[in-house]
C-alpha cells in the first residue's frame, strides 16, 4: 500500500512540483488584489497551472 516517489531524493518530482505550484498561486491570490477576483484570475497563465498541478496531486493521490 502506498506510492514510492523519493521525493526527498529526486530533484524533479511531479507531485512535489504540483505542491509548490499550487501552494505559490494560492499565496499570490491571497496577496493580488486583482487575481483575487476569479474573472480576472481565470485569464491568468497561475489559473491554467493551478488547474494542471491540482490534476497531478488528484492523479497521484488517487494512485495510493
């Protein structure tokens, strides 16, 4: 049971990548006044990376 990532080993993990995405984008919404507004936020190149990290953390987390 469980997932071998390394990840404390590997330089350049997808999930540990993902993590520190979307942790980065949800700071920089906290602190925009302008991505804190999704209208504006979905325009952004920070909404098509959340969106493709949060699939990675979903993909990885549904393969445990």
């Amino acid at each position: 049971m469980g997932l071998e990532m390394n990840a404390q080993n590997e330089t350049n993990v997808p999930y540990v990548k993902a993590v520190e995405n979307i942790s980065s984008i949800v700071y920089k919404r906290m602190f925009n006044p302008l991505y804190a507004i999704d209208f504006f936020y979905k325009l952004t190149k920070e909404h098509k990376l959340f969106q493709e990290s949060m699939k990675v953390v979903s993909e990885t987390t549904q393969k445990c």
